[in-house]
C-alpha cells in the first residue's frame, strides 16, 4: 500500500513537471498581455458591448490575412480586450461565411471559435491568445474561400414580413417545421428581439438535434453559438441566430422539404417522439450501472438505430440512470474514433459533446429525452459511415501500460502519443490510473494542439474530449480519455505555421 502511495506521489509531481516544463514552449506570447480567469468568465457586467464593436469587427473582415495577426496584437497593446477580439470574430464569422452548402466545410471557421475560446479558459493564462490567434487566421481563409465560391454576405432582414411580437414564436416553430427559410430568417429576427434567450434555445436545441444532415454539424453549432453569446453579450443574437437557423434548415431533398418527404436522415426524430413516451416520468432518478451501459455498448456496436434507442428506452425504463447511456454513447464514440481516427469520424464526438451539453442546458423534459435518443441514433450512423481500414479496436483493448517513473512522464506519454497511438493511450491510462494529475496532462494536451494544430477539428475534438472526460462516470473516465488520445497531437509532430507568425506578431 506505501508502495502504491508513493507511486502516485511520485507520478502526479512528474506530471506537473512534464506539463510545465517542456510540452511545449509559448512564452513569445508574454509581449501580450496575459488574460485573466476574471476577463475570461462570463461576467454579466463586462458583456454589455455596445455599437463601437464594429470597427473592430471591420478590421478583422478588411484586413488582408497576412496583416491580421499583427494588426489584432497592436489593437491589443492598446487596450482592446479578450472578449471584444473573441466577439468581433465570432459577428464577422457570421456575417462573411454561409453555413451552406453543408454545415461544415469553410464554416467550421465560424464553429471553432467557441472551440478554441473553451479551450482558452482551461489553459493557463500566459496561454490563452494562442488559440484565438488561430481562430483569426482561419477566419481569413474560410472569408477568401466564401468570397471566391459564391461572395455570399448576409443581407439585411426583410423588415416587411417580421411577424409582431406575440407571433413571432409561433411564426418560428410554423416555418422551421416546414423548412421555409425566408420565413424563418424573419420570425427569428421577431423572436429575438422579443423573447429571452432560454425560451429561444429551448426551440433551437431540437431543430439542431432533429435530423443527421451534415453529420452532427447542426448541434454542434446550436451548442457552440449559445455558449458564445453567453459571453459576447445577447445584444449580438440577431446576427448569430440568423446564422443558425439557416444552419438548420440546411437539407438535400429535391423538389421538396423533409416536411413532406420521409428520408432517412429524418426517421430517428419521427420515431424517438413516440417513444420517449416509453420513459417515464421518474427517468431521471434511476441508477448508475456498468453491467446497463456494457449491453447498451453492446448495441451501439452492432446495432441499428432503432435497436439502439430501443434498448435505451428499456433501459431507462427499468430503472437505469440516462448517465449509463450517456456512458456508453461516449465510450462508442471513441472507439469509432479509435478503430479510424480521420475528420469524419472525429464527429462522433464533437456532436456527442454537443449533445450533452443541450441535455444538461436544456430545461425541457421531453428535449431531454429526444437529446438522449437522438444520440444514440447519431452513433450507430457514424459507425456505419465508416469506410476503408478499420482497426480492430475496442476501449477494453486500453489497458494500462507503465510510464516511467521521472519528471519527464508527460513527455514519455505524448511522444508516444505520436509515436503509437494505442501505446500512448495505454499509458495515459496507466498514468491516470495511478494518481497522474487529468489537469496537467490536459494542459500538456491543449498546448500541443495550440502549438501542433493545422485544423478545425483538433480544436473542436480535443475541446470536446477533454471537457467530457469530467461527464463520464469514474468507472470509464480514464480509458475514456486515453482511447480519445487517437486524435490529439503528439509532441513529435512538427509545429503549425502560425506559431511562427503568431511569435513573429508578439515581438512587435
């Protein structure tokens, strides 16, 4: 027993080493100055931004991209703060980039923002421009991308058929329900200048869960603009909600609308609405068990979707926590990653991510209850859309590998990280397993995809995995975020272009 004590003593001291030591090197940012956990909150008296937010917002959109980096740091020298940089990206992210013709592509620029702002909060504070420096440039290309396909910028609202406010939320549920964008884009407008910000979400956490168009990209992007306002300030919903709701009424059926077709992206909502019935009104209060989220796995791996729902209702109907479900929707979703971590697949989780996070915000019951199905809906179509070479990999096969025992044990797991990928995930396991610090370790994660990272998914997936790792239950957390250790970088990866650029800005 001193032994193991000792061990775990020893390997949480090396892990604090490992994640401030070498993992990584960012003090070229300590020319800006750092933002604090207070700036970086929500913080109801700070987010009351007011019209002069355009300059900045036209500086970001009218800046060539190969001046931005630098035009954004002496903005910042001067006294321009965290969370008018994060608010003006995120109003030129939706006013410049269409979410069409799929939820995904160029628009990812507007998605990863939220990424790579949560990303911000959990890392140290000489950490957090970094990943907004990032999401600046990334802007940049998407922006080109835009004006060179289609020059699409939204256009102002239709003033003339904005419904008045005590119907402008009936006007909203009639016209996303018949997917009728032009009515949509104005009773949405109605609704926001009308309604509060939860009863719109309310309506926004099922429109962005409904169908498996653009493989997840809907949610998440309902996830990642509620959280964002939150902290930019609702005075910007109108914009931002426009965006959204084009977002989700983004469909490939011809000659028609899902609303008089039956397509199978479709089938799951039209079928889960019955059945949440199936669920009781106690299905809150059952209990946590391994053994119910094991045969839930089971059939997420080998099932359909209706098989899948099925067994999530039977079992929350017999008394099994939704935690269970949510344990091995998880757990699903990183062995799907596993067995072929590409960008298809990384959705997995990024949508189980968003997800969970509508079931926890969302105050509805029967959302709740359609959130959960829909999900495990959603994962059995990821593990079908899996195409080419397949790992022959499930969580069970993480099993602990030791580290060694020296300060360098955060260095020895992230180069094998890169080195072989399930080698380094069994290491994790083993290091979390015997008393490794999760906060160091996911620092050491976050600084490599700040340092590493040439895409939006690095940031959206490992903002995802790392936030989840705390909504998994004990039993499966550690193999959890070791089998997650399939998409993150590993310190042999060579560091992204930007690092030089963002260096090159700070020393001006």
């Amino acid at each position: 027993m001193q032994d193991k004590a000792t061990r775990r003593q020893f390997l949480k001291a090396a892990g604090m080493s490992g994640a401030a030591l070498s993992v990584g090197n960012l003090g070229f940012l300590e020319k800006v100055p750092p933002v604090s956990a207070q700036e970086a909150r929500v913080t109801p008296a700070l987010v009351r931004l007011n019209a002069g937010i355009e300059p900045l917002v036209r500086l970001i959109e009218d800046t060539p991209q190969a001046e931005l980096l630098e035009q954004v740091a002496q903005r910042i020298r001067q006294g321009t703060t965290y969370q008018q940089v994060v608010a003006a990206l995120f109003l030129a992210g939706v006013r410049n980039i269409a979410p069409r013709p799929n939820v995904g592509f160029k628009f990812h620029a507007v998605m990863v923002i939220n990424a790579a702002h949560q990303e911000s909060l959990a890392s140290p504070e000489t950490d957090r421009w970094l990943p907004i420096f990032w999401a600046l440039d990334e802007f940049k290309k998407s922006q080109a991308m835009e004006q060179h396909d289609s020059g699409w910028r939204m256009a102002p609202v239709n003033e003339s058929i904005v419904p008045p406010p005590h119907k402008a939320k009936a006007a909203f549920i009639t016209a996303m329900d018949n997917w009728d964008e032009k009515n949509a884009d104005a009773s949405i407008a109605g609704l926001v200048r009308s309604a509060g910000a939860n009863e719109i979400y309310e309506l926004f956490y099922r429109y962005g869960a409904r169908d498996f168009r653009s493989i997840g990209h809907k949610a998440i992007f309902t996830g990642h603009s509620w959280r964002l306002l939150q902290f930019i300030g609702w005075q910007h919903a109108e914009a931002v909600l426009r965006s959204l709701a084009f977002a989700c009424l983004n469909h490939d059926v011809k000659n028609t609308t899902p609303a008089l077709s039956d397509e199978p992206a479709d089938r799951p909502w039209r079928r889960n609405q019955k059945l949440v019935a199936g669920m009781g009104s106690a299905w809150m209060s059952g209990k946590v068990d391994d053994g119910a989220t094991r045969e839930m796995l089971a059939v997420l791996r080998q099932g359909t979707d209706e098989e899948a729902c099925d067994k999530a209702v039977a079992l929350i109907g017999s008394g099994i926590s939704p935690q269970s479900i949510w344990d091995a929707l998880f757990i699903a979703a990183s062995e799907i990653v596993m067995r072929q971590p590409n960008v298809p697949n990384v959705h997995s989780m990024s949508s189980a991510n968003a997800l969970r996070y509508a079931f926890q915000a969302s105050g509805d019951d029967v959302t709740r209850k359609l959130l959960i199905l829909q999900d495990c809906a959603f994962i059995t179509r990821f593990r079908d859309a899996v195409r080419g070479k397949v790992a022959d990999l499930r969580i069970d096969d993480v099993k602990p590998l030791a580290v060694k025992e020296s300060a360098e044990a955060i260095e020895e797991i992230f180069s094998d990280v890169s080195a072989d990928h399930l080698n380094g995930a069994k290491k994790i396991h083993y290091y979390l397993s015997n008393g490794g610090s999760p906060q160091d370790l996911m620092n050491a994660a976050r600084r490599l995809i700040f340092l590493k990272g040439r895409d939006a998914h690095d940031y959206k997936f490992s903002c995802a995995v790392l936030e989840d790792y705390f909504k998994v239950s004990p039993a499966w957390r550690n193999q959890f975020l070791a089998a997650s250790s399939f998409y993150l970088k590993g310190s042999g990866e060579k560091d992204n272009v930007l690092v030089q650029r963002t260096r090159a800005a700070m020393k001006l």
